[in-house]
C-alpha cells in the first residue's frame, strides 16, 4: 500500500502541466486577420477556462462608419443561440420534477399538434428540442411576421410534414416556440421571468434583454451590416423583436456571455461558486439526438468532423480530436457563435455585426486550434472560400433561369387585373397592387416590388426576396392564385 502511495505521489509530482494559456497578442492577431478576412465592422469575444475568464475584448467599431468602439459591454442579439436559454431552463424545470425530457406535449401544451396524428401521440418534449419532429422551417411562420407566437403555433396542424417523425432532421425555431410554452406552464410564469429569475440573476447577466425594444436606449449597442452588391459593407436596418421568442430574441454582451459559458463548462455552476441545476439534466442538453448527415455543404462547413448530431439547443461533433458543443446565430446584420470543448473546460463566444458571415466559425476554429495546441488551419482562407464559391453558384443559377425562360412569352392576365388580396389559410392575406408597369406586393411584415420576368412570372426586384420569381395562375383570363417563396395564395 505505502509502494502504491508513494508512486501516485511520484506521478503527481513529475505530471507535466498544462501550458501556460496564448499570449493576448495572439488571440488578438487571430481576430484581426479574420475582421480583414470577412471585412467585419467589429467583433465581440469571450474566451473562458473552467471558472477563469481569459479573454474579454471587443474589436473594430459599433457601426461600420461610426467611431463607437466595441466592448466587453456591447449588446448583440444571439438569434438562434437563444435556443440555448430555454433549453437550460428546461433543464432546471426537469431538475424540479415539473417536467420530464420524455413526457408527452400532450401532457403540458395539448394545444400544440402536428399534422400527422400518430406523430401526435408520440411527440416528447425531447423531439421538440432535436428537429426531428417531421416539420420543415416554415420561418415565414415568425420570422418579421405582425402576428404573434400563439398565432404561429396555431397553424402548425396545417403544415404537411417534409419527412416522417423522428425519421430525418430539419432545423426548425416553431418547435422551440412551443417548448417555451411548456417551459411557462411547468413554471407557472412567462419565459422571460423564468430566465430572468432562474439564469440571469444568479449568472449576473446584467446586460440581457428578451426583446429588441428591451434594450435601453442610448444602450452600448452594436448595428448589423451587411456586405451589399458593390462588395462594400453597408447599414442593414435593425429587425426588432417585440416579443419574447424562445427560439430567438436574447440579446447579451460578451461579458454576460463569459458568466454563460462558465456556467456551462463547470457543468451548472455558478460564477459564483453557487450550483443553481444539477449536472444531469443540464448535460442532457448535450447528448446527441439527431444525426447531421456529413456531405455536401455540411461537410464543407465542418471539414475537421466525423460525426455531428443536434442535442437539445447544441450541435455536438468532434473536431480534429475534441468533442465540441456549439451553435451559431443568424439575424439581420449579425451572426455569433457559442462554443464549449467540454474536456478542456474551455468556452468561446464570437459575435459579429456583420450578416451572414462565416467569420465566428473561423475565429472560434482558430481559437480551438490556439488554445489546444492544435497545428493550426487558415481558417479564414476556408470559410472565404466557401462564401466566394456560394456567391459564384447563386449567380450562376440566376443567370440559368434567365437564360432558359422566354422574354417573349405574353402574360395570360393584363397586369392591373393581378391587383387584389390573395389569401392563404397559413399564411395570411398578401396584397398587391399595380402601377407603372410593375407590382407592389405587402404581406406579412415584407414589402416589395416586382417586374415582369416571363408570361405570368415577375421578378421580385427589391427587399428580403429579391431575385425570386412572383408567379401568378390563372383561368378564363383571371388571376386565382399567386406563389411566392414556395407560398401559394388564392385570390379572393
């Protein structure tokens, strides 16, 4: 026994230990070259090791024409990322005993029901939270829609499944909506209070709001941008999210996030030392479900991977070795990533005003690399590439479609006669007018024009559909219907 003893105390005296964390100098250099990279008005960054903050900073500026400089108290919207939120909260409702992983909707939110009944009688809280339910995206359901969450929920019975339940997988926000209700129900108060009481205070996440409109004014607040068709970055106009979306609406700073990611590497333990949810439930969070299929445009996003799954409001994959937990966030004029590489405790945020970037991918990899030892990857030259070959297919896909159709085609309806409302059970009422040989078209919270394309065809010239094709159909010489983004409308 006294041999056995004193060779572990060998061990612990000669063990090797960890190296000491990167100079901030090369974290810094790792975000300029990725800002000069994707041309980032500014960037945000929260890098944690088990309860040690490493790296709090803000890059660039607020606005890209603007000399607010980014802090560590700059508000972001976290988009998507918000599914992380209401996930935890599920967890400590799981915690309590309010609510289990595998119970039934059915049994908390009995309102909600897909379309197909015997996917109905086996739907868990769990298939909500992986996206597997059967539902495609359907975010014009939410996404700028004047109409609230309840009325969004209420149309899902209508929506035909793209696949069978729990047979295949699609991202998808309305489940998420619904799992906010359960999470009300079970806790007895809205989503946001629950957070509010149950994360925010004990995390000291000071700087989170659950709305836009939240947001203080004259608050530290970044503006999102975009790269425009001259290649310049230019202003995106802010989308405010009036309501609490618990698919989406949390805005946060890198600091608030920094007390996020310690939580959730020190596996539900407070900054300040105090546990507020057991292990286990909160770990479920983090177990694959649904299997990501590695091909294609997946693949090209995720090189460095084997095998990646959605768990419950995380992607869960491996990494050149590591098993990471991560999730991206996307809304106008913004993209962040939150990410955890749970054996070496370490947790990065990256948050950056500019849409639909690939630069919090890169950074975060990079980061990864820096901070684990790993021979490090251009990350930038990668994600660039793969910007630069999706902008290269999208302009050889429209110039396809024009060259196949037929300028002479004559339209089968004068275009004033297109004018009128056009309804559609799910998706509401579109209205369009006519005027100066092009069409105005207003529904939803979208508002655009479109000129003649080919017969009966327009194209969207201006807004959040540019490009794509408004497609009326008719009998007799009348309009009866009109499709656009895969929506179908009949004139009333």
């Amino acid at each position: 026994m006294r041999t056995a003893l004193a060779f572990a105390a060998l061990l612990v005296e000669f063990a090797p230990l960890r190296a000491a964390e990167p100079a901030a100098e090369a974290v810094d250099a790792v975000v300029a070259a990725s800002r000069k990279a994707f041309g980032a008005p500014g960037v945000a960054l929260a890098v944690v090791r088990g309860d040690t903050v490493l790296v709090l900073k803000g890059y660039g500026t607020r606005a890209h024409d603007g000399r607010a400089a980014v802090t560590p108290d700059t508000v972001f919207p976290l988009a998507s990322c918000s599914k992380q939120f209401t996930t935890t909260l599920l967890a400590m409702l799981v915690d309590d005993g309010a609510l289990a992983w595998d119970d039934p909707v059915k049994k908390h939110f009995p309102e909600f029901k897909l379309s197909d009944p015997n996917a109905n009688a086996l739907l868990t809280v769990r298939d909500l939270l992986c996206h597997r339910t059967g539902l495609s995206g359907h975010d014009l359901l939410w996404y700028r829609a004047p109409w609230g969450i309840d009325r969004a929920l209420s149309k899902v019975p209508l929506l035909p499944l793209e696949y069978p339940f729990r047979g295949g997988y699609r991202y998808n926000s309305l489940t998420f909506m619904a799992a906010g209700r359960i999470a009300e129900k079970c806790g007895k108060k809205k989503w946001e209070e629950l957070l509010a009481e149950r994360v925010c205070e004990p995390l000291e996440l000071k700087g989170v709001t659950f709305t836009t409109t939240a947001i203080p004014k004259g608050a530290d607040r970044a503006l999102g941008h975009r790269v425009g068709k001259t290649g310049r970055v230019e202003r995106v106009p802010t989308y405010e999210m009036k309501e609490p979306n618990p698919a989406g609406s949390v805005n946060a700073t890198a600091r608030d996030l920094a007390n996020w990611l310690t939580f959730h590497v020190c596996d539900g333990v407070a900054p300040s030392g105090k546990r507020i949810v057991s292990d286990k439930p909160l770990l479920e969070t983090r177990v694959p479900h649904t299997l990501l299929r590695m091909e294609g445009a997946t693949k090209a996003l995720f090189p460095e991977t084997v095998q990646a799954s959605h768990a419950l409001g995380w992607v869960v994959s491996d990494y050149r070795g590591l098993k990471v937990c991560g999730h991206g966030g996307l809304i106008d004029g913004f993209r962040v990533q939150l990410t955890l590489v749970p054996d070496h405790k370490l947790g990065f945020a990256v948050l950056a005003n500019l849409h639909d970037t690939r630069l919090p991918m890169a950074t975060t990899n990079a980061l990864i690399d820096l901070y684990c030892g790993l021979k490090p990857i251009d990350w930038d030259a990668h994600y660039k590439k793969l910007e630069g070959e999706a902008a290269t297919q999208r302009k050889t896909d429209l110039a396809a479609r024009d060259r196949a159709r037929d300028p002479n085609a004559k339209p089968t309806v004068p275009l004033a006669d297109l004018a009128g409302t056009y309804e559609s059970a799910i998706y509401g009422t579109a209205t369009v007018t006519a005027a100066n040989g092009t069409l105005r078209v207003t529904w939803s919270g979208f508002d655009f024009t479109a000129e003649p394309y080919s017969g009966d065809a327009y194209r969207i010239a201006d807004g959040f559909f540019e490009d794509e094709l408004i497609a009326f159909t008719a009998k007799g010489g009348k309009p009866v219907s009109v499709t656009f983004s895969q929506v179908a409308f009949a004139r009333k």
